[in-house]
C-alpha cells in the first residue's frame, strides 16, 4: 500500500512539473516555428512546421497534447495530418485498442523532437549526455560520504581538538560557497596557476580520442576537477551531519552499555554507532544527489563537461525548448526515484520507521 501511494504521489509530482514547465516555456516571447527557420521568411514552411509540431492549435489543444505525449499509455488519433497521428508515425508503440477514428496505445514517453538539432528526438539527447552527468555525480557523492563520513568520525571522537576546529570551519565554508563561484576558482587555481603541478585540464571531457589510433578511451583525470567542485558543498553538508549524530549516538546509554562491556572503540563505531549516525546523513545526502543533477549545470559549462547540464545551457541559449523541456522533466523524475529509493534505505537503517 505504501508502495502504491508513493508511486501516486510522484505522478502528481511529474504531473505538475510537465505543468509548470509547459506553461513557463509557452509564454515566453518568441515564436518556436520562426526560430526553426532561422531567418528564412517562408508562410508555406512555417504553417507546414506549425502543424507538425501543433503550434497552430489553441494553448490548451497543446497541453492535453504534451501530456499525452508524455504518457505511458496515450490516445492517438488515426487520421492523417491530425498531430497525434504524426507522433504516432515517429515512436515505437503497441496498439490496445482502435476504436473509430481514436487508437488507445502503451509507449514511452515521448519527449519530442529538438528545434535546433534537424528534429533529433530529445530522449536520443539526453540518452547520450545524461550517462555523463551521472558519473559525474555519483563520483561526487562518493567523494562526498567516503571523505565526508571519515572527517566527521574523527572530529566527532576528538572533539575541541584543531583537528575538529579547522573541519567545523572548513565545512561551514563548503556549504557557503556558490557552486559556479567554487568552479571558477577551482578552475583558475588547479588547472591555470598550478596546472604545471596538477597536470589537470580546464577543459574536461569523460572520454579522449587517440591521435594515432582514433580509438575513444575513458580519461579519468579530467573528472578530478568536476568531481570535486561538485562535491564541495555536500562535503561540507556530510562532515558536519556526521560529526553532529555520532556525538549524539555516543552520548547514548547503549553505547555506555557496550563500553561496559568491554568493547573495543573501534568495534562500538563500527557495529553500534555509524548505523545509527547514518540516518540523517542518508537522508540529506539523497537530496543533495538530486540537487548536484541542477549544479552539474554551473560546472559542466565551466569545464565544458559534456553532460545534460551544458546540454541545457546550450538549448536555453538556442532556445530549443523541446530538450529543456524534456531535460527538467527527467531531473524531475530522478528526483522522485532517489527519493522512493531512500525512504527504503532509511527504513533499512533504522525499523522503528517501517510500517
């Protein structure tokens, strides 16, 4: 039952998102068609691109076409040059039911086709950036909770100590700091002034190609600098959470308990007080990783980072508004999974929460 009203609950989510960012994006300045045709002045063409893509239909023909579009199982029409039917001429779909001139269909949502890239499907887009940003996430979540996780242990255990001190601070610092500011600098300092030291690029790129044998390999290196802008500000998030719920675990009677005992240090954080400190820390950290999807924005374009952040940079800046659209709607989809996922992970951690 739980399984099913957290399920509900993301729908109306992705619902309202898909809301929104029609809305949003509708009434903006500008006329998608003539942005297709750059500065060719043709009535013919640009009634011809109105239609395919059912710009000539009334703001609320649109909507109830975009949100069909993006459902999984839709109505389409059968009628030829009806919009529904072009679409159904362009994606992959098994047909349930026809009835008349209305065929009921189950599909993938349909995303639509790029304005700027000769009508590539947005899916293709983000299928071949979002992997990119995604390493590159999750490479700055593990910096963040391995190193995080250490830090605030030790600062924890020494307590008033410099060591606890200069961590304090330096956390505070982490999470103060703009995400594009902390680029810039990273990106000045690392791989500018000191790049003879480094060896790091400005200029970052997941994957190189041989100049002998034009072969692609993966380049490691070059998601050092990413990586780590992008983990500062969860680095910082983690080392004081961590520090803070272990030396409220360690304050606790069962802790005393198995010092009476006569367990070892290391053996009380390991079996009893790092479950019970990582509560808070997993729950946090589940946002932050959704939340580095938007910051991978400010750093993918500094460091030229070719992940779906510099690809919405790019769309906003042509004003391709299909893979922006489409885009926030799968953030906002990731969003709704990491966060199911750690509704499960924290009853793991800790069964007083299930039920």
């Amino acid at each position: 039952m739980q399984i099913l009203q957290k399920l509900g609950y993301s729908f109306l989510v992705l619902w309202g998102v898909a809301s929104v960012i029609f809305l949003l994006f509708n009434i903006l300045p500008g006329d998608p068609a003539r942005m297709m045709l750059d500065q060719r002045d043709d009535p013919e063409l640009l009634k011809a691109i109105k239609a395919k893509y059912g710009l000539d239909q009334p703001l609320g023909i649109q909507y109830a076409n975009y949100i069909n579009d993006l459902l999984p199982l839709s109505l389409h029409s059968t009628a030829e040059g009806d919009y529904s039917h072009e679409v159904l001429q362009r994606i992959s779909h098994v047909t349930f039911l026809t009835i008349g001139s209305k065929t009921l269909v189950l599909k993938l949502p349909y995303l639509r086709e790029s304005f700027q890239k000769q009508g590539k499907p947005v899916s293709t887009i983000i299928a071949e950036t979002l992997p990119n940003t995604m390493v590159l996430a999750v490479a700055s979540i593990i910096i963040a909770l391995v190193v995080g996780l250490l830090i605030g242990i030790l600062a924890a255990l020494w307590r008033n100590s410099l060591f606890d001190r200069f961590f304090t601070i330096f956390g505070t610092l982490g999470m103060s700091l703009p995400i594009f500011f902390t680029a810039i600098l990273f990106a000045w300092l690392f791989a500018s002034v000191l790049a003879d030291f480094t060896g790091l690029n400005l200029t970052c790129s997941l994957f190189e190609v041989d100049d002998y044998t034009g072969l692609r390999h993966i380049a490691w290196k070059n998601m050092i600098l990413p990586a780590v802008t992008l983990g500062i500000r969860p680095l910082g998030v983690v080392i004081q959470l961590s520090r803070a719920a272990m030396l409220d675990v360690l304050s606790q009677d069962f802790i005393r308990t198995a010092k009476a005992k006569g367990l070892s240090q290391t053996q009380i954080i390991w079996r009893h007080a790092l479950r019970n400190a990582m509560n808070p820390v997993v729950t946090t950290i589940s946002g932050w990783f959704a939340s580095l999807l938007a910051g991978a924005v400010f750093v993918e374009f500094i460091f030229a980072w070719n992940g779906l952040g510099k690809e919405i940079v790019d769309a906003l800046n042509l004003r391709d508004l299909p893979v922006v659209m489409g885009a926030v709607l799968v953030i906002a989809a990731l969003f709704t999974i990491i966060n199911i996922l750690v509704d499960f992970i924290y009853g793991w951690l800790d069964p007083r929460v299930r039920g």
